[in-house]
C-alpha cells in the first residue's frame, strides 16, 4: 500500500469513530431523555466497587488514609492545596460520569 492509500484509510477510519461516537452520545441522551437511564456521579470508584469493578478506585477513603498514613495524608493535603502541583490531579479526583439504568 502507498503512504497516501494508508492516509486516507486512516483519516475515513478516524471520520467513521468521530460519527460513532457522536451517535452513542445521542442515543444516551434520548435514553436519558426518556427516564429509562441516567447520569451518576461517583466518588472514588464507589458504585465501580459494589458492581465488582476491582481496581477503579483512584486512592483510598479519607478513612483509611487518616487511620494508616496520617503524616502521609497531611503532607499530600499541604502540597496538593497548589493546583498547579504535580500531585493533585493524582491525589484529588474529581467525580467519575457513570451512564446506568434508572
């Protein structure tokens, strides 16, 4: 195969999974929409655990951090009050969109 035949075989590959995925988000929306599912927003992986999703968990409870790693915990809370700090995206997640049936 030639290098614009590859080109062009990835470009209407790419153009085909922009149009699919767009479809998904409209057919959530509807189903959505209609009251049949919904959006949920989870903290830490918490609905991914209670349906067995093992491993979605981002970092430990505040509990277990407080109970285990105090002096560890407090200096992450220090370091990661700076957004800009490499450490708070990791420490800090933000809560995960989960699409489920209502």
């Amino acid at each position: 195969m030639e290098l614009k035949s590859i080109l062009g075989e990835i470009k209407i590959n790419r153009d085909e999974i922009k149009r699919l995925q767009q479809e998904i988000k409209d057919l959530q929306n509807m189903a959505v929409a209609t009251g049949h599912y919904t959006w949920t927003y989870t903290r830490n992986g918490e609905l991914a655990t209670r349906f067995g999703v093992i491993g979605s968990e981002k970092a430990p409870s505040r509990e277990w951090w407080e109970t285990h790693r105090r002096s560890s915990y407090e200096r992450l809370c220090e370091r990661t009050k700076d957004r800009s700090h490499p450490d708070h995206s990791a420490f800090w997640k933000k809560p995960t969109l989960l699409f489920s049936v209502a």
